[in-house]
C-alpha cells in the first residue's frame, strides 16, 4: 500500500519516526525551533499536530508498505 493508503494510526507513527530522524541528524532543534535537540515524551504524543501530513506524504511518495512495517499493525498478519 502506498502512503495514501495508510491509516491514521500508521501516519502518526510516520510522524514520529520522522521527530526521531530530524534528532538523528542533529537538526531536531533548528527544524522545530525549539532550543532542545530530540522529542520529549510530549513531542512524540502530539506528532500529528507538529508535524503537517503533506510533509510525510511528499517524505514516502513511492514507498510501498506493509502491515509489518509498523508497530501498531504488525500483529495484524
């Protein structure tokens, strides 16, 4: 399924990966403008609302995904 297809659920852990990555390349803090450098707790809870959807969309345009790349579906198989 391509990123379209994807559930809320799954959009919202896209996002969070996506707070995760910006920590990993040291930009966490200039992208978002705040002054520390990875997601708090309270980051993560509120992905869906810091991080805009066109952003994952433009992100994984092209990806196909499945169940099994995300946690809240994994199971699902």
């Amino acid at each position: 399924m391509d990123v379209h297809e994807l559930n809320e659920e799954q959009i919202l852990e896209l996002k969070q990966r996506y707070l995760n990555q910006l920590a990993d390349e040291g930009s966490y803090a200039e992208v978002l403008g705040v002054d520390y450098y990875e997601p708090s707790y309270w980051d993560l809870a509120h992905a869906d609302e810091i991080v805009p959807d066109d952003s994952i969309f433009r992100a994984h345009e092209g990806v196909s995904f499945v169940l099994d790349d995300f946690f809240c579906t994994a199971d699902l198989n």
